[in-house]
C-alpha cells in the first residue's frame, strides 16, 4: 500500500514508520518536526510539512498516489490543551477535518487515527471497554472524540473507512535500540524516571499518593510503543471503505506510579530520589483498557505483557541515547 504517516516522525509515528516499510509498504512520512525528529524516520521517505499547508497536503495525496492515511500529527500535552484550548482545537481537529476532507476528495478509502483513552474521561467501569460512555475531561480528549465523531460521519456517508485506535500510555523503545521516545520537554512518567536514575533530575515527583488505588498513586496500562505500532498496521489491512470501528490499545493490566519507579530502579540498578506532589489536574485514578475488541477482530496479541520488559527497552534506549536523537 502507499501510505501517508501524518506526524510520523513523532515517538508512536516513527515506530509504526519502521513497521510499515520492513512489510514493505510504500511510506511517506508528513511531519513538520515541531515534536518529531529527523534522525528518526529514513530521510528519503521524510516529506516536511504542515497540515495548515492544504494545498501541499492535496498535492502530496494526488501525486503519490496514497492508498491510506495513518494520522498520528497532533498536540498531545493533556496540561497545555486545558491552558491553550485554540490551538489544541485548531491543530487537532481542523487539521484533521481538512485532511479527512481531503482524503474523500481524493478518494482514499483508509483512514487510520491516533485516538486516546481520554475519550472516555473518568471511566465508571475499569478495565475500560470500548462501549464505555465517552465523556472527556480537558479538550484534549474532546478534541479526539470529536474527530472520532466525524469520522463515523464519514463512513457512514462517503467511501471511506476508518480505525480509532484509543491508545492507553504508551512506553518502551525500539528493542534494537535505533529509535525510542524522546520529548523536549518531558512530562511522561517512564523517561521522567529514567532521566532521575541516570541523574539527569535530582528527583521525581509522584503527582497524588490519595488515589482510591492500592498504593494510594494513580494506575495506569502501559503498553510498548512497537504493540501499538502493530495495531496501526493490523487495522491498515482490515479497513474497508464505508465501515468504521474504535479500538482499545493496551496490555489489560494496570501499574501504579510506584511500581512504575520501582520497575525503573530494578533494571537500571539505581535509586530514584522520590517527592510526594499533590494530584495533577485531570488526572483519572485508574486507567486500564479491556483489549478483548482488538485482540478478537484484528488478531493483535501484545508481545510485552508486563512493565518491566517494556522499561528495559526504553532504559536501553535513554541509556545509549542521553541527548535522544540530539536536534
Ligand atoms: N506522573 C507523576 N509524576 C510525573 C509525571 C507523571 O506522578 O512527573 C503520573 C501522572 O500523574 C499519571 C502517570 O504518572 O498518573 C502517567 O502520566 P504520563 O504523563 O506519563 O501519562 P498520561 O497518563 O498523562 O497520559
């Protein structure tokens, strides 16, 4: 297939690149490096780009030919979107409706989005299934669902079919050590805490030990960041034109933000200096997706099943790659 990565350059993007091309699709990644990176996609298949560039964007789609769009290109900072409400609703989902648009003007008939398990808010049900009422809290999420809206809309009127893929935490690195996550700056719990092992941080901080949860901190379901590019490529085969589904992505299994820094301590060998913060706004206790759709409708089977092999590969990865991919 001929494919176009929006925001593939990006840490889910370029592992999903890397899958795409070694099964032989014809990829061409469309990022403007405001996230992603240069160094982590081939440079013959870099096309730099901005969404807010239609005619580029429809130049792009009618002389390669795409078959399918995998749209990852998006602002993803759960904080920033609730201070920056604009530009999360113009980067996330005008963009993405001008792309969709043009995508049924060009008659592409796969589309597959990078969704979020913010669509569903504070869950009433844990583990999460897909059927779960959605019900964001911050304009992240909203503007997520709101695209998944539209593209149920879509299918439901033009040739064209869709997979949301409501991603849980996604974590871990490539396991051959070329590509990993690499965010300046860095909020994400997993390199935070490798940063303070490998003494980059003088500390981390937990965000809330009060939660209704065992060990008082918030649990979440991490899933390798290689599982969830599989799932891209999986749907890539089982899209057709006029249908649409929405998926859940994650091992089914939930980690506390002390087993986390736990898990970061075995593998590195190192003590993790720890603060006790107060609650991060908008964040839900528990987060742990019930994967059973994905797993019964697109045969996905998650090959790392438990936190530590996932913090192997992105210590591994942060252990070779101090500067990440040094741009
Ligand atoms: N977290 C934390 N300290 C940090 C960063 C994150 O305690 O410095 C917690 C956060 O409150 C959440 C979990 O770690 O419960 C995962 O957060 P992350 O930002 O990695 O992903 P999110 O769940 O927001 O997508």
């Amino acid at each position: 297939m001929r494919i176009l990565v929006t925001g593939g350059a990006g840490y889910i993007g370029s592992h999903t690149v890397k899958q795409l091309l070694a099964r032989g699709h014809d990829v061409t990644v469309f990022d403007n490096l405001s996230a992603g990176h240069k160094a982590a996609v081939p440079a013959e298949r870099l096309v730099t780009g901005d969404l807010r560039d239609i005619d580029h964007l429809d130049q792009l789609l009618m002389t390669s030919r795409i078959d399918a769009v995998v749209h990852f290109a998006a602002l993803t900072y759960v904080g920033d979107s609730v201070k920056e409400p604009a530009r999360y609703y113009t980067n996330n989902l005008i963009y993405s409706l001008n792309l969709l648009d043009r995508c049924r003007r060009n008659g592409i008939g796969k589309f597959v989005f990078s969704s979020t398990c913010a669509v569903y808010g504070v869950p009433d049900v844990v583990p999460i299934t897909e059927s779960e009422k959605r019900n964001p809290i911050n304009p992240y999420g909203n503007t997520k669902l709101a695209v998944e809206r539209a593209l149920a809309d879509y299918a439901a009127a033009y040739p064209i079919g869709f997979c949301a893929l409501r991603y849980f935490n996604a974590a871990g690195a490539s396991p051959d050590g070329t590509i990993g996550e690499y965010h300046d700056p860095e909020s994400h719990l997993i390199p935070l805490v490798i940063q303070a092992a490998m003494g980059k941080r003088p500390h981390i901080e937990i965000f809330g030990t009060d939660y209704p949860t065992p060990d008082g901190t918030c649990v979440r379901d991490y899933v390798h960041v290689d599982d969830l590019a599989t799932a891209h490529i999986l749907a890539l085969e089982k899209i057709t034109p006029g249908t649409g589904q929405a998926y859940n992505v994650g091992i089914g299994r939930g980690y506390s933000v002390r087993e986390v820094i736990r898990a970061v301590e075995e593998v590195s060998g190192k003590k993790v200096t720890v603060k006790e913060a107060p609650r991060r706004t908008g964040d839900p206790a528990e987060l742990v997706a019930n994967a059973d759709k994905i797993r019964r409708e697109l045969g996905w089977v998650a090959k790392y099943t438990d936190l530590r092999s996932i913090v192997e590969t992105a210590w591994n990865w942060h252990r070779t790659h101090p500067n990440g991919y040094g741009d």
